[in-house]
C-alpha cells in the first residue's frame, strides 16, 4: 500500500519559513512584512506566527482608530462633546500618555517586523534598502506619535495654566458678555490700569457676536444695585479726572473683602463697571498684558497690516507734562509684515491721534490676529504660541466652559461681527449720556440677530476665527488727543476705518 508523503512545510509556507524560497520570494515577502506593519500593526506577526504580539497590536490599534472615528462621528453631530474632551486637561494628560504608549509599540512592531524578515537570507542590496525603510517608518510613525504627544501636552499645560475651575455661568438673555481688557505690564503680570477695554457680546446659540469698544477715560460709571461697589459708589464713581474707568481696576484690592474666592478682584470690579455703562450682565473675562503680547505676535510669526498713516513709536514721557520727547522710530504707511513690537506700538500709540483712531488701529490689530491664527499656523507654531500664551492671558473662563466657546468659535467663523465704539460723536467721555450707550448696545445686538449674511448693516465682515488669546486685544482708547472725525453714518465710518488701516 503506498502513501502520499506531504510536501515539507518549509516549502509550502514562506511567510513563516522562507528558507527554501527564492531569493524574489523573501524579498516581496520582506516588503509584505514592511507594509503590513505600517498600514496594520501587529497582523505582519500574526501571519508569520507570532500571535501574542500581533494580537496585541493589531487590538491596540483597532482600538486607537476607533477612537478616531468616534471622535470624527462626534464632530459631524455632537462636536460640543468633542470640544469638550479635548479642553479637558486630565483627558489631554491621558491621550498624552496613550500616545506615547502607542508611539512604543509600533516601534517594538517594527523592530519585530526587521526580525521576521530574516535579514541573513536576503542580498546585502535588499538588507540595505529593508534597513533604511525600516529605520525612516519608525521615525514617521513612532516620531510622529511622540511628536503629537508633546502637542497636546503642552496644549493640557495651556489650558491648566490659563483656564481655572470655577463654576460655569449661564446665559444672560441668551448671550455670553467677556470683557476684554489690555494691562499695561512687564511679564508675568498686569497693570492696575488696563489700556484698553472692550466688551464681546456672543450669542449662546448661534455665536454671532458684537465687540464694544470702551474708552479708558470714561467717567461717572454706575454700578447696578446687585454690584457689591454699588454700597462704595451709590451715585456712580465719580471725581473727574482722576475717577476714569480704568482706575477701577485699582480698588479691586481695597474691595476684595466684597468679592469672596475671586481670582482677580480688580477684574471683578471691572466687569461690574462696564455692566454698569452697557447695561449687559458680565459673565467672565480676559486680561492681557500687553507688554507680554509682542511675545505671542512673535509666535505667531507677526501680522500683516495695511497702515494707511504713519504711525509714531513714543519716546519717553517728559517728566512733569503728558507729553513725549521726539519718536524713536515710526510705522511708515502701506502693507507690512510687523513683528510684536512694531504691532503692539501701531495699536497703542496715542500721539497726534483721536480716539476714534486709535480704537480702530487696534481692531485693525485685532482682525489681523482673528485672520491669520488659522489652523495651520497654530499646526506650526503650536509649542511656541503655547509658551508665550501663560505670560500673557489670565481669566476667569472656566476650564469646563472652554469647550463651548470653542464651538461658539466654530458657529461663528462664517458670521459677521458687529462693532460699536462709545466715543464722540455718540457720547463724551467726561459727561458721558448712558441711556445712548445702552441703546446702541440695544441696537447693534437685535441688528447682530436678525442679520444672516456676511454683508447685512452694522456688521465688519470679519469672521471670527478663533475665541482665545488673539480675540483678547481689547478695541479701547486712551483720552482723545484731538477732535473725532467720524459721523454716525455707516459709510462715513467705513470710509475713514479704511483710510487709518485695513487688514487683508
């Protein structure tokens, strides 16, 4: 009887034993090997053998892509809930960790991977060349995960060192009030006089939102009845000169007793001050330092702004006047690439110019930021905006809020932004008429949601491309250095916006 002997595994299996193969077998079987461990973790093991090992990576990173595609499902129809994991510092601290993990094990499955490929048996040309592959995929993939590691550590540092944990305020009549204000500081910490003050009016649902613009010279401020300053100041905060709304800032520390667990009590009588002037219900805010901003600009790669006058960098003040000895330099007229210095000094600069003119230098500064902080620039310059962000930005935003503001962020990208500027004509900052102020407030917020497209009245065009640190150069200015130019007219404003600076 005779028998039909098996043919010898080695000759019928050259994935798990490539020793009898052709020399063009073991080298496609060497790229198979390559392929399969980038493009699926782990199954190069499982088909050589394997098991434990590939089994493990390919359920790893099964998993890791459905995390993916959960995230993906989430931004398409419940992108607050994504927002809101990845503004979540432990959460941050945690894909930090499975990044790194993750970055681990590929590496340990392609060194694996070289080792299935039984480097001895192929040519000294294919051990090269399966070599070097090898090498550079484990930098791209293993680098890459360690890289985007770092990324969202330092962005878990950011929102730790900025955003706090305090309780999350409502909606007042469906909108979000953030007052903005500029101190004017060396690093690590802000002025008792901020140098510029405006409010963003944003609605809760939609994300349409007004910028009001505060001079910082503004006197006789009310205060509403449930303001603790109201017992200090029950006629409103009143002396002249020297009771100017930036001042205010300053008597946080004599009141702090009336503002229990506040992290900033000269914020808290702040965001009193200007419910007071607008009428509106302050729910948070933004100090920046502005001597720390020229840091972030310089992050950021710096602005392009169009100038459209010569703008003077100040000497010095002369001792004992309010004026300054001749400029150290001067932003000429025409579009330029300006790094913080020269942006910080074009919205700040205050000589030979109105009010009006001034807050319009730094909304101009601001639109710039709004445009030109796009994803790609945050891609490149994440780690260097990251470190220059804590130098300059406290508030009172609470960490479990900042992903709602992301998405009010998003909503808002593709809606105008209406703008109003409590100056002369509209009022006098030193007999200041409220009423007119609140019904602009009144006005430009029913005209910011009624209107639905990019060239409705009342609106800047500009879209608001992110809600964070380049939104919070506050649009303010100083005493008014000389008449206001403007007129009430919309067209009029247009018009001589566009002959002091312009963005784009």
């Amino acid at each position: 009887m005779s028998t039909t002997s098996r043919p010898p595994r080695l000759l019928t299996d050259p994935l798990r034993h490539p020793e009898a193969s052709e020399p063009a077998v073991k080298d496609r079987r060497a790229w198979l090997i390559i392929l399969l461990t980038l493009f699926l973790p782990g199954s190069a093991q499982v088909i050589a053998g394997k098991k434990g090992l590939g089994r493990l990576g390919l359920r790893v990173f099964i998993g890791f892509w459905l995390v993916v595609l959960i995230a993906v499902v989430l931004l398409l129809v419940k992108r607050d809930w994504l927002f809101a994991a990845v503004t979540s510092s432990w959460l941050l601290a945690v894909a930090a960790v499975v990044l790194i993990a993750l970055a681990i094990l590929w590496a340990v499955l392609f060194v694996d991977a070289f080792r299935l490929i039984k480097p001895p048996q192929l040519s000294r040309r294919m051990r090269a060349a399966t070599a070097g592959t090898v090498a550079v995929l484990m930098v791209l993939t293993s680098g890459g995960l360690v890289y985007g590691a770092s990324l969202v550590n330092s962005q878990r540092g950011l929102i730790s060192s900025i955003f706090g944990g305090g309780s999350i305020a409502k909606p007042a009549d469906g909108r979000y009030n953030v007052l903005l204000m500029g101190g004017d500081a060396g690093k690590g910490r802000v002025g008792n006089r901020p140098d510029s003050i405006s409010l963003v009016s944003i609605d809760a649902k939609t994300g349409r939102s007004v910028i009001f613009s505060v001079p910082r010279n503004l006197q006789n401020i009310p205060f509403s009845e449930s303001s603790p300053m109201r017992a200090a100041y029950p006629q409103g905060y009143s002396c002249g000169d020297e009771c100017l709304i930036n001042t205010l800032y300053g008597k946080g520390e004599e009141h702090k007793g009336e503002y229990p667990g506040a992290k900033d009590p000269g914020a808290e009588v702040m965001k009193d001050a200007v419910s007071g002037v607008t009428g509106l219900e302050v729910q948070y805010y933004a100090m920046i330092d502005l001597k720390g901003f020229e840091d972030l600009i310089d992050a950021m790669g710096g602005l392009t702004i169009t100038s459209g006058k010569r703008v003077p960098i100040s000497g010095p003040v002369i001792p004992g006047t309010d004026r300054h000895t001749a400029p150290l330099g001067w932003i000429e007229p025409g579009k330029q690439k300006m790094d913080g210095h020269h942006a910080l000094w074009f919205a700040r600069s205050r000589e030979g110019a109105s009010d009006y003119e001034r807050m319009v230098r730094q909304r101009c500064v601001q639109k710039a930021m709004l445009k030109q902080l796009d994803p790609g620039t945050l891609l490149t310059r994440f780690q260097k905006i990251a470190g220059a962000a804590p130098e300059v930005v406290s508030t009172d935003i609470p960490e479990g809020h900042l992903g709602g503001f992301v998405d009010l962020a998003i909503k808002a990208k593709s809606e105008p932004i209406g703008e109003a500027a409590f100056v002369p004509p509209l009022i006098t900052p030193s007999r200041p008429d409220y009423s007119k102020v609140r019904a602009k407030v009144e006005e430009k917020i029913a005209a910011s949601e009624q209107t639905k497209d990019k060239n409705a009245a009342g609106s800047s065009g500009v879209s608001a491309g992110s809600f964070g640190v380049p939104a919070s150069l506050a649009s303010a200015g100083p005493a008014a250095a000389g008449p206001v130019a403007a007129s009430n007219s919309k067209d009029s404003d247009e018009e001589s916006e566009a002959s002091i600076c312009s963005v784009g």
